[in-house]
C-alpha cells in the first residue's frame, strides 16, 4: 500500500498545509555569501576522505553505513546528482558502497559486522533516506530497477522490523526484544518520507504507529521522551527538536503536537552564541530543519500571541548557527565534536551535519524543503 506521495493530503490535512505554505516566504536558491567558503572546504574535505569503496567511517572504523548516507547527503543538498556535478563520482561510489549492502531481507547494513552490527538501524535509516534521495536521478534502466528494488525491500524491512509500540530501536524488534527509542524512530521517519517522496511503496500503518509513538512519547509540557520501552522519564530536548521534524513530514504543519513541540523547544533551546549543550550536533541538525521550513513569519502564524523576543525565525537562527560553524572549521575543512556524543563517532559525522544545515537554503532535496 502506497502512503501519500507530498501533494496528496486529504481533508482538513489539506487544509492545514495550504494555510501554513501560504505563510512562507519564497525559499532562497543561495546559501549566504560569507558562508559560501566555510561549505566548498567542508565538501572538498568529504570528498578528500571518501574511501576508495565508496565508503566514509566514524572512529574505529565504526557507523561506516550512517556516515556514508549522512556524507552523500550533503553532495545532494550542493545540488549534484548521480549524472552531474561536482561530487557526482562521490555520489555514485556512496550509492553503490550502499546498495552492495543490501541484504536478502531488505536491512541496508550487515548484522554481522561488529561495528554496526549493535545499531544497524541507524544506518538502515540513514542510508533509505539518502538512496530514496538518489533514485530519480538514475538514467540507467537496470540500475533503476535495482535501485528501487532495493528501496521497496528496505521499506519492507523498516516496517517488520517496527516495535508493537511504533518506534523502532538500535536493532530490529524480533533482535532487540521490541526495544525502541525516539533517535532511531525519528530516522526512520525521515527514511520512509524520502521513500515516499520518490514514489516508492511505504506501508501506510508504519507511518500511523511511528505518529501514535512520538505522540505517546510526550509528556505534559510538550518534551518528548528518550524511549517508550522504559528508562528515564526526562523529557530529551534533540528529540523533541527531531520529532517536530517528523510532524513536519507527516504533513502536521500547524497540529497541537507541533505547537507543543515547538513552544518546548523555544523555552529550552539554547542559541550557538550562547554556548553548548549536550548532543548540539544532532539537537541543531533537526531544529535548524525546523527553523527553515518556519522561516522568518511562520511561527509568528502558529504563535500570534509571541513576544518578539519569543519568536524563532530563520534568518536570525541562521546567522548565529553558521557564524559559529564559520568560526570553528578545521583548516582541512572539517569540524571537530564538542560534545560527547559527537566525539565518540567523530569528523565526518558532525561536518556532515553541519554542511547539510548549511546549505539548507538551496532547497535540493524534497526531504528538506519548505
């Protein structure tokens, strides 16, 4: 069964999203020019350090499927395709490293391979979303049918291997005990609207179980959980932050769980100028996600009754975000992690986050866009 290609909404959903983009600005084609630098030595450096298979790593050789995905995400966001560009060679070996790695079952990754084989559903995620990215670019026939073959096995997958709750965890349900928790079910998520947006056929009760997750995931002041399955009840600000994006991708542009989202992440969110916080990379990944679809009058529309200091708007976001990312690039053109989190995966994941969120303005990729 297909879920909704992105312009098919039915009734009051229909309504709600023709509301909300009527409210946003035209998207620029440009990232601003004193950034413009800061992006080119941050993808010539991905480029520099894609491995021969067509493969990038975290420390230890570990996350090689995520920071593949993550890595090739960004030559997409720079406007190259499978057929032309810059990063077009970069991108082929990406799609290539990946699809070898495709299992009979439809799992993008190896279970096996002691590097992934604890969290192979981050890379599975990752990896369906940058692929589901890629597939209308093939002008080979054969290798489009592969490609989608690939894709419709790894939907399958991602729905069969979804807890009895809705969220997904580090393995499958069957391998983790029906463990799940909100940062891979938000990976997921965005895997399968990728999928969607490329046309190929995502199972509709995946999307309505991962939206009763996030929702059950939400505690009374509008903070999502860490995970359903147990553990502490602190609310998680990055995944609070992430699930607006995935409420984004559900066509909720303007529901009572996203304004509750949102007014969580107004009152918790720090700005970069104000100094880091725990899991920033991944935290300013997602909300800076958020802050361009919002651009600079639609939260204002969510929140007529907001302060002009209360309010979040793009072109201010973006400035205090992208002078820090400026400020602390590598000479090689990386960036190197602040916090723990990031360190333990290492430079190709946070420059990858970085440059996709920088270059958020050119509007490439559907997954991204307003």
């Amino acid at each position: 069964m297909r879920f909704p290609c992105r312009p098919v909404v039915l009734g009051m959903g229909l309504v709600a999203a023709l509301w909300f983009l009527s409210a946003a600005p035209a998207r620029g084609d440009e990232i601003p020019r004193e950034y413009r630098a800061t992006v080119r030595k941050g993808l010539d450096y991905l480029a520099k350090t894609q491995a021969r298979d067509g493969r990038w790593e975290g420390l230890r050789g570990e996350y090689a499927i995520s920071m593949t995905a993550l890595a090739g995400m960004t030559f997409l966001c720079e406007g190259s395709t499978l057929k032309e560009g810059k990063y077009r060679s970069n991108i082929r070996k990406a799609v290539n490293y990946l699809t070898d790695r495709c299992q009979r079952n439809g799992l993008i990754g190896d279970p096996r391979d002691r590097a992934e084989g604890g969290r192979y559903m981050y890379g599975h995620g990752f990896a369906v979303m940058f692929l589901a990215c890629c597939v209308g670019e093939e002008d080979s026939e054969p290798r489009r049918r592969q490609l989608t073959g690939t894709l419709e096995r790894a939907c399958k997958f991602s729905r069969e291997a979804q807890t009895s709750r809705g969220g997904w965890g580090y393995v499958s349900a069957n391998d983790g005990s029906d463990f799940d928790e909100g940062s891979v079910t938000v990976t997921q998520i965005q895997g399968l609207r990728a999928a969607r947006n490329a046309g190929v056929p995502v199972p509709i009760d995946a999307i309505k179980d991962a939206q009763k997750y996030l929702q059950l995931s939400t505690l009374h002041d509008g903070g999502v959980l860490y995970s359903l399955a147990g553990g502490s009840r602190a609310p998680r600000l990055a995944l609070t932050a992430a699930a607006i994006c995935c409420g984004f991708s559900f066509e909720e542009y303007s529901s009572d769980m996203v304004k509750k989202w949102l007014k969580y992440c107004r009152e918790h969110m720090s700005m970069p100028s104000e100094g880091r916080m725990g899991h920033d990379e991944y935290t300013h990944y997602y909300y800076a996600q958020v802050a361009y679809v919002l651009g600079d009058g639609r939260y204002k529309k969510l929140f007529p009754d907001a302060k002009s200091d209360e309010l979040l708007t793009w072109s201010e976001y973006r400035k205090s975000l992208f002078d820090e990312y400026k400020r602390t690039q590598n000479t090689d053109g990386s960036w190197t992690a602040h916090t723990w989190s990031g360190q333990g995966v290492g430079p190709v994941y946070v420059t990858a986050c970085y440059l996709t969120v920088m270059q958020l303005d050119r509007g490439a990729l559907p997954v991204y866009q307003r």
